[in-house]
C-alpha cells in the first residue's frame, strides 16, 4: 500500500466521522457558482423503452464548459460509451468541476475522456475543485484519461461512489505530479483526495490521500520511492459474485504489475507504481483482466485510446 493512502472501513469510523462524508454534495449556491469559472454535468443511463429494448441510452445536462461529445455505441446496444470534453483543457486555480452520474438497474455505461485532465499552476492560493457523485444500480466503466498536476497547483478531488446490491462497476484514477520531462517538477502546490465507496448504504471503503509540493514521500522508499506518478484501479461485483481466491489469481497473473487486494467480498482494489510513461498501459491491461469478470464483457478499448 502507497504511503500517505488510509484505507477504512465502516467499522472504523465513529458516528462522527461518518455524518462527516455525506452521501450526495450539496449543490452550490447560486453566488459561489459564478464567483469563478465553474462546470457541472449530470449524466444518466437508463435502459431504452421498446422497440430498441436492452439499448442504453444516455441522457444527459450541463452547465458551463464540462459536457459530452457523444454517445457512441461500438459494442452494440450496451454499454453506451460517453466522451467527457472540457473545451478550457485545463482547470485554474478557483475553478469547480462536478460531475454526477446515475446508472440505472439493467444499463451499462462507459465514461472515458479524449485527453489529460489538467490542473494548472498558481500564485494566487486558491483552491480549484472537483466532486464526482456515481449512483450505481446498473453496470457502469469509469476510465478517465490520466490527471496531471502542474507545478503550484492547489487541488481538492472528491469522488463519491454507491453501489446497489445489482450494480457493478470498474474504474480507476490516474495521478501524474509535474511535467518531468518539462523538467517542471511538483516543488509547491497541494493535492487532497478522499475516494469514498459505500455498498447498499455502508462504507466499504475510504481512502484518504494529502501530497504537498516536494513532499518526502515522493522519493521516500516506503512512499513513491522516487515516482512521481500512480494509478488506483477498482472493481465491484455485483451481489451474485465475490471475489474467490481463485478469481483474483486470474486477475494477478494477468496483470502482474498491480498490487491487488480484496477489501470487500465485493471489492478489489489495486495500486500501481511505475513511470508515468507505462502507466496508461498497465491500467488498460488490468481492466481487459477485470471486465470479463465484473461485466461479463471481453474488453473492447474506445477508440480515443488508440489516438
């Protein structure tokens, strides 16, 4: 396990703690939402009434520069593959992202990126924002693109994830910090974490993360051990399955460059520490390894991956 990465669990944590991390974020006022450059998006997948019966279909509103590209559908009537754009490609200091996602029982939705996230560099000190809210009771990928973190940026990510007993879910973050081959390293700026899973209404998992600018765990050798540069990758089973000692072999022997740990007889979660470069590929190795399982799928990539 990465330094500086607290696992959780529901028993864990004290009443307190618990009504601390609520379900669902509070909407921002109207005056805070256009004090800066923020961007909401609300997605939906839902299952199409006849005649196209078993077809996802997504519906889908926006606010500011955050909204999808399109609904593609390269595997047939599911999953429906949603392409997130940020036309600023880039997010300042005081900026706000939110995006909110609900899968509905019977759906199947993927959401990938065509680009880096960027969260750019600031002398202000302000604080620039993302909140993502999944609500799963259908199957649903969610694959962004990897997040760089450029010099002085000052981030704070929530990603908020519930579960019903019939949904199923992959996805993964993917965090670079500063543009080593710019020679641009991570010497000022902030990054907070907190990746939260509830399953049916408890949490399972929660997973806190703080890294300051030339923080000693980047070259630390129980921290990053001189990386600048991880990914966590995440699977959830449907209540029908768990993950058997047996089911996890076939995970780790094709993908043997993730640590993986079962946190739930729901739950695998894994870690991965390499060069920023190798990383994109060793996530879409493990989640070729983990769809056939989870969704019943053989792995098809979107084609931005390809490009």
């Amino acid at each position: 396990m990465l330094s500086g990465i607290i696992l959780a669990y529901a028993s864990d944590m004290s009443p307190y703690e618990q009504a601390r991390w609520p379900k669902r974020s509070s909407p921002m006022s109207e005056d805070n939402f256009w004090s800066s450059w923020q961007a909401r998006l609300e997605l939906d997948f839902s299952l199409a009434p006849t005649p196209a019966l078993g077809k996802t279909r997504l519906h889908h509103k926006h606010v500011g520069p955050l909204r999808i590209q399109k609904a593609l559908y390269p595997e047939g009537d599911a999953p429906c593959h949603a392409i997130i754009v940020h036309p600023p490609g880039g997010i300042a200091a005081g900026d706000r992202l939110e995006v909110r996602v609900d899968c509905e029982a019977n759906s199947h939705g993927l959401v990938t990126t065509p680009s880096a996230a960027k969260w750019y560099g600031s002398d202000s000190g302000a604080l620039a924002s993302q909140q993502i809210d999944m609500a799963l009771d259908g199957f649903f990928e969610w694959l962004p693109q990897e997040t760089i973190l450029f010099n002085r940026a000052r981030v704070a990510s929530d990603i908020n994830i519930r579960v019903s007993g019939q949904g199923a879910m992959i996805g993964w973050d993917h965090l670079i910090f500063g543009r080593q081959a710019s020679g641009e390293t991570f010497a000022e700026g902030s990054f907070k974490q907190t990746l939260r899973l509830e399953i049916e209404d408890r949490t399972v998992w929660l997973d806190r993360m703080v890294l300051e600018g030339n923080d000693p765990l980047f070259l630390s050798p129980i921290g990053l051990r001189g990386y600048f540069a991880f990914a966590t990758v995440w699977a959830v089973l449907p209540d029908t399955k768990t993950w058997s000692e047996e089911t996890l072999q076939v995970v780790r022997q094709e993908a043997t460059d993730v640590a993986w740990t079962v946190l739930h007889p729901r739950v695998v979660v894994g870690r991965i520490l390499a060069p920023a470069i190798e990383i994109k590929f060793l996530l879409q190795a493990a989640w070729a390894s983990l769809r056939p399982l989870v969704v019943e799928r053989r792995a098809v990539a979107p084609r931005l991956w390809a490009t």
